[in-house]
C-alpha cells in the first residue's frame, strides 16, 4: 500500500523509518521530510501545512493511509480535509485538536472533567492579568493560548519576569495573535515525564513512557526549547503512577471528549509533573512528541503499519515494547533556539551508519550538491539501544562524538535525571 508521512522533523523520521519496516508498503512518501527521510520515502515538495495541496496529491497519488507529524497541520484541520475526500488519515480533527491548538480549551476541560493540572486563570485583558501577578504574585507560569512552538510557556521566578511577559505576548504582539490571550498557572513542583497513547474514541492503546529534557542547557538550565533529547522508558513513571495516570487523566479525558460530543482518533500526548500530590497535566498534544517518538517508536515491537491500520479500524492493540532502553541526543545549530544559523556541511554520518545499536534521525537537514547540511535548529537526533540507560547513553554519545558541524552544539546530561531514581530502586531492591 501507499502511505504518506507528513512532517519534517526527528519525529517524521522515525515515524517513517518504522513504517518503513512493514511488508505492508509498497511506496512511501514524505511531505516534505529532510535529507534522512528523503533516503527511505519520495519526496513530496508539499508544505505539511498546505492542507488543500496534500489532499490534493494524497487523492492523485492513490495514497492509502496518511499519519501526521506535526500540530500544524492538524490545528489546520488536514484530517477533515483528508476524511470529506474518503481518504484515510490517522490523527485528530480540527475541533479534537483544539486540546493542543488552545490552552484556554485544554484548561476549561480539565477543569470541567476533574483533571488533575496546576491551578489557573484565562486573561484576555492586559491590566487585568497585571493585577492578578500583583495579588499572587511569583513563581508563576505565564502560557500564550495559542500555538507558539515550544516559545510560549515562560516559568517567572519573579513578578518582573511576569510582568515583562505578558507585555511582550500581549502588547508587543511577540508570538503573534497566539499570546493576545494568555493563561497564568500555578507553578508545580516535581519532575516532568511523557505519557503518550494513541486514542480511537474510548479506545487506547499506551506506548512506551519517556522523558524529554525541554532546556537548552545541561542541568536543565537556560531558555526552553522544542526538546534537546528524550530516553524511554522513564523510571519516573512507577506502577502506582502510571496506574493513576490511566485513570485520573487518560480515562477522564477519553470520557469528556465523549460527554463534549469530540470524537478523537490519533496519538494524544500528557505532558505531566509528576508531583507529591501525584501526576498532573502540564499540557496535551495532540501527536507525538518530539523528541520523545524517537526512542518511543524505537522501543515498540512489531509491524507499526499493522497496529496503525488496526487500531484505525477499531480493533484492540496491544503495543508489545523492546525490553532494552532508547536514549535520543538532539544536536542543535548555533544560535538555536532564537537564530539558529543554517547551511553548515555534516561529516561522519556515513561513519556513524555502521555503528551496532545505533540509529540517527535527522531533523533539521537537507541536501546541497549531494552534500548533507544543516537547514534549521535541531538537526540529528543520534539514538542508541542499550541493555541499561547507562550504556545506550555511552553508546548515543560515542556516537555524537563522530558527528561534526560549524557551531554545533548538544546537552551532555540526556537521561541523568534517571539515574536517581535507578539507584534508588536497585538499593531497595538490595534491602
Ligand atoms: P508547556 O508548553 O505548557 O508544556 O510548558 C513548557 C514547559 O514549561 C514545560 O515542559 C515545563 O518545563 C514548564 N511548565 C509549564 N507549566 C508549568 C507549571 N505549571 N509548573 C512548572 N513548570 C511548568
Ligand atoms: N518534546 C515536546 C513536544 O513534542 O511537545
């Protein structure tokens, strides 16, 4: 059969890399993808954000089953359009996407189906959000409702810091008409976690759970990024937790989407503070996360294609996972995440392809007189299999230090957060 990807990232990689392994496909394409896809899928030279253009050629080509990356286009509404044209696609419409594409809509429905989440207010009204900083005051987190791109949630230490926010998103327009509305939360202390399921109406079927590492810089310091590298699965999530996470927010959810009259189909993401009080939703996506797909889609057994199509069709899947560990480095360009400089060649990918346990995704890439170079701010993701996180992170990193690029630059400390909570069970387990 004909499947189409569509996406340009890390995520889209390994969405096709996967599907690539299933006997069911006999073409696989990629809108518009990069170099690393490019060498497994047929470029389609479609922006994934031009709805009307992918239908278009989804309806010319014959294209049997479509998956979507990115939010954007679902924000867009690509699967209605998809669906009203008879052809298969699997994610969320553009009402079902508003869990992602608003947070003021994500807020209210947790709020209205007892969701556990931080505490919050809705402000349209600059003034009025001025005073509500000035009565709680810091810390606090200042959200644009909009899409932002990993650039709308600034955590404020200080009432300054969250004054000088809401300015930038609300009177200086800095995100767009995406910050003109804002959500102020409570902040939550604890430590963050993955939890990714894939939803059709009141079925799920749960996916490997991972950790994304969200700041530029080692030690979870400097500004907030689109994820700078990912490992799965997460000792932060435990049995007890994961069982409430099932229960107090995945279940809940599919329950208010059926009271709301929302049918959801396609991959629906928590991103969670795991706190002393238990999980708590910091926000849904409505796809998968990016790192996090990587090591995810790494770790799940089988014919993906297979367990798409059947849990399309309504069937129960079980998602059988890899009992090794993934650990995902991202490498980024100079300048990311504000200005990333671009059109920078990449040595030692070749290198790096006969590497055991390792696989690399590229994100942003692209090809110049057959040259592989750099074409946004992320730009690999270098993954490795390990029988311990400790040795499928020596191994990501053995491999990272082949990859070489003018101003390149990668956190040292992907997966350490887990290390804790490892030692912690070993010694338990000793006592
Ligand atoms: P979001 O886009 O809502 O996921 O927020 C981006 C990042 O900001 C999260 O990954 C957290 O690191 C941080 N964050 C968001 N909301 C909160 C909160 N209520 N308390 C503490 N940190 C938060
Ligand atoms: N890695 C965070 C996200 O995909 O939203």
């Amino acid at each position: 059969m004909k499947v189409l990807v569509v996406g340009n990232g890390g995520r889209e990689h390994a969405i096709a890399w996967k599907i690539r392994q299933s006997p069911l496909v006999s073409d696989l394409y990629v809108a518009k993808g990069n170099a690393g896809i490019w060498e497994i899928a047929k470029r389609v030279d479609v922006s994934p954000t031009d709805v009307q253009a992918l239908a278009d050629f989804a309806q010319r080509e014959g294209i049997d089953f479509t998956v979507v990356g990115p939010e954007a286009p679902l924000v867009e509404g690509i699967v209605d359009e998809f669906e009203s044209r008879g052809l298969k696609i699997f994610g969320p419409s553009k009402v079902a996407s508003q869990l992602e594409g608003s947070k003021a809509f994500a807020k209210r429905f947790m709020e209205k189906y007892e969701i556990p989440t931080a505490q919050y207010s809705v402000f349209e009204d600059f003034d009025r959000a001025v005073r509500y900083v000035r009565d709680v005051g810091a810390p606090l987190v200042v959200k644009a409702d909009g899409l932002a791109a990993g650039k709308g949630a600034v955590v404020c230490f200080s009432e300054d810091q969250a004054l000088e926010t809401l300015e930038n998103f609300m009177k200086k327009g800095a995100l767009g008409g995406a910050g003109r509305r804002v959500v102020i939360e409570e902040f939550l202390e604890g430590e963050e976690a993955s939890y990714i399921v894939m939803v059709n109406g009141d079925r799920y079927a749960v996916l490997p759970t991972s950790q994304d590492h969200k700041r530029l810089l080692d030690g979870d310091r400097g500004p907030n990024t689109g994820g700078m590298g990912a490992y799965s699965p997460t000792p932060v999530i435990d049995e007890d937790t994961e069982r409430r996470i099932r229960e107090e927010i995945v279940e809940r959810t599919l329950e208010g989407l059926k009271k709301e009259g929302i049918f959801f189909r396609g991959f629906l993401y928590a991103g969670l503070m795991i706190t002393s009080d238990g999980p708590k939703v910091l926000e849904f996506n409505v796809r998968l996360g990016d790192p996090e797909a990587q090591p995810i889609l790494m770790r799940v057994k089988g014919d993906f294609l297979q367990i798409l199509l059947d849990f399309y069709e309504g069937k129960d899947v079980e998602i059988e996972e890899d009992p090794r560990w993934a650990l995902d480095v991202v490498i980024a360009s100079k300048g990311y995440p504000q200005s990333p400089e671009k059109g920078k060649i990449i040595e030692g990918l070749e290198e790096v392809k006969n590497l055991e346990d390792v696989v690399v995704f590229h994100a942003g890439t692209t090809l110049k007189d057959g040259k592989v170079i750099t074409n946004g701010g992320r730009v690999l993701n270098v993954c490795a299999y390990g029988n311990t996180l400790k040795e499928a992170k020596e191994k990501a990193y053995e491999a990272v230090s082949r990859i070489r690029f003018e101003g390149m630059q990668y956190r040292k400390d992907i997966g350490d957060k887990a290390f804790k909570y490892l030692d912690r069970e070993s010694s338990s387990r000793r006592s």
